[in-house]
C-alpha cells in the first residue's frame, strides 16, 4: 500500500523592510506631491476640455473678423477632437498620480513608528 504524502515544505519569514526616518520623511513628502500634482492634473484637464468645448466657435470668430482666416473656420471641429484627445491623455496621466498617492496612503499607516514594517508593500 502506498502513501501519498505532501513533503513538508519549511516555512520562510516574510521579508522585512525596516525604513529609517529620513525614508519615512521622503516618502511621505513623495505622496504629498503625487497627490498634490494628481488635484493640479484633474483641473488642468478640466481646462482642457472647457477649452476643447469653445476652441470651434473662436476659430469661426476669427475667421469672420479676417477674410485670411477662412481655413481655420473649417478646422475647428479637428481641433476640438484634438483637444479632447489631450484632455483624455492628461485624464489618465493624472489617474497614475493618484493611484500613487493611495499607494503612498496605504504605506504610510505602516511607516509609522512601532508598526510591523513587513507589509510595505
């Protein structure tokens, strides 16, 4: 008769990270700016599209004050789409910024003074 037996596999520790406070500082005042430059992003994005929104009438605008201008009047809508295009690309630049700050968010409970370090990351 045989027996099937799982060899026993030896239980290693979870690494540990221990951070000083100079680390604990810099990494604090890393997610601070990540979220800070995350908000500025949102608001520079919401610029974009408001501008994407009125960047067709101003170019009609100017080609009715100057008979020169007459291409641009046509181009407004490329524009716009162009525009939009940005504002969705700073969209999603800005979504990273603030997934490091939550990642930040979540480290700094654990580089707190007297906290278990092993779940840094």
């Amino acid at each position: 008769m045989e027996i099937d037996e799982m060899p026993v596999q030896p239980v290693t520790p979870e690494p540990q990270l221990i951070l000083n406070e100079q680390a604990q500082y810099y990494l604090l005042k890393a997610g601070q700016w990540a979220y800070f430059l995350g908000i500025m992003g949102f608001i520079g994005t919401a610029f974009i599209a408001i501008m994407a929104l009125f960047v067709g009438t101003i170019f009609t605008t100017m080609a009715a004050l100057n008979p020169m201008m007459a291409g641009a009047a046509g181009s407004g809508g490329a524009v716009t789409v162009l525009y939009l295009l940005i504002a969705a690309v700073n969209f999603f630049l800005c979504l990273v910024s603030l997934s490091i700050w939550r990642s930040h968010q979540k480290r700094s409970d654990v580089s707190k003074p007297g906290r278990n370090q092993s779940g840094f990351w």
